[in-house]
C-alpha cells in the first residue's frame, strides 16, 4: 500500500494496527494470509507478551477474513442407527391417529445428565475451517459421569425434577425416580402453577413413558411400573434411543 502511495497514517487507520506490525509486514510480507496463520517470521523470535501487544484482535479478524476462514462448530454425531430411525418410524405411524382424549394420558418422562466437566459446551468444538464439510463430528458420551436431572410433563403440567449424583442401577431408578416421577394422586387440584396442577382429567387413568436406559428396563423397575402406573410402554412397544 505504501508503493501505491498510500500513507502509512491511512494504512494504521485503514488496518486498525500500529507501526510495528506495519514495518514487520513490510520487512518480512505476509501477502499470502496463510503465511501469518502459519506462525512464518524471521530473525530473533518475539517473546508472547510483545507479540501480544503488536497484534491488535482486529488485525487477526482481517486476516482469517481474507483467508475465507470462518468459525464453525462440529455437529454432535448421532448414536442412532438405521434400526432405531426406523423403529421411531413405525412408532409414529402406530399412534399418529390417536385422538387428543388419549394424548392427554400420557406421562412423557426423560432425563438430562449434566457433565462435571462442561464436556458438552459447543464453544469447546468450534474450529477454523473454509467449510462446513470440513467439519468432523464429535461424539457424546451419552452415560459420562455427572449431574443426572429427571422429569416428567403431561399435557397439563409438569413432575418434580429429580437429582442424582453417580451412576445409577435399577435398584437408585426405583427407590429414588420412580416415586417422585409417578407422584400423580396427591395432586387433585387445578392451580397456575403447572409444577403443582393436576397432571391428568383421570388420576386412575394415564400411561406412563421412558426411554430405554438400562436401568429403566430392569426387572426391578418394570416390577415396580406393574404394581404402582395404571399404565406404561414397555420396552418392546417404544423404541429404543426414545429420549
């Protein structure tokens, strides 16, 4: 720019950057923008504190600009296989014509676990790519160990959360799920607050869900469903990787 004629005092202010980045370009050329990504320089190496004064943010953001460098986060792989798409499918062809009367029965139960180390965060995943088909994705594990928080909703209102520490069997999804999620009865009265409403028009008719974690499938805990819901999907009638 300044063979062109351009002053160095409308280059600082055209680039946002000071004088020794200026003579640093002009000594050493960074005409390909890959050159200052790759790290290339000459002569006696700056240490990171000087570096980090001579390089001003915005200067960098013209340079991934130039270089058509844009920041994109990596897609969550997918656990689910053709065979559990194709199970959802035939779930959802089964009961899609069902009326509003029997939607209102059901008892929609999930969980979320929260990773003790932040693992999930989607600014920990982004990279600098020319592409989104650049882009690798990065799997989850769905059973990592953390806060593990329970709940269920109706169309009327919503269960207690539950909280659990650790990993969980049958026997902690009965004796410290279970009861609070299935807690149906006591609540008789229609209130604003849909933590306390009513879940259901009939309290002795309703039907309830889960997906298919191990522990939900214990014997222990269809033990459990069998004495205490009026009604629930068993593992053979939702599919598998439900939640």
């Amino acid at each position: 720019m300044e063979q062109d004629g351009i002053q160095r005092k409308q280059i600082k202010k055209r680039l946002t950057c000071i004088d020794t980045l200026i003579t640093k370009w002009k000594n050493v050329g960074f005409d390909d923008p890959k050159a200052f990504l790759d790290g290339i320089r000459t002569g006696r190496p700056e240490v990171p504190r000087k570096i980090e004064k001579a390089v001003f943010y915005k200067t960098v953001q013209h340079i991934l600009h130039d270089a058509e460098l844009k920041w994109k986060v990596r897609p969550r792989a997918t656990k689910l296989t053709d065979y559990h798409k194709k199970a959802r499918l035939n779930f959802c062809k089964t009961y899609k014509d069902q009326d509003l009367l029997w939607w209102n029965k059901l008892l929609i139960t999930d969980s979320q676990v929260f990773l003790l180390g932040g693992g999930r965060n989607p600014k920990h995943h982004g990279r600098w790519v020319y592409d989104s088909e650049e882009l690798d994705s990065w799997e989850v594990g769905k059973h990592s160990k953390g806060l593990h928080v329970y709940g269920g909703m109706t169309s009327k209102g919503l269960t207690q959360l539950v909280f659990i520490n650790g990993n969980i069997d049958g026997e902690r999804y009965v004796n410290e799920v279970l009861p609070t999620l299935t807690d149906v009865r006591e609540r008789i009265e229609e209130t604003d607050d849909i933590t306390t409403t009513v879940l259901f028009y009939d309290n002795e008719d309703w039907i309830f869900e889960q997906d298919h974690a191990k522990c939900h499938d214990a014997d222990v805990a269809l033990e459990y469903l069998i004495e205490n819901v009026p009604n629930f999907f068993d593992k053979h009638e939702t599919p598998a990787k439900n939640g």
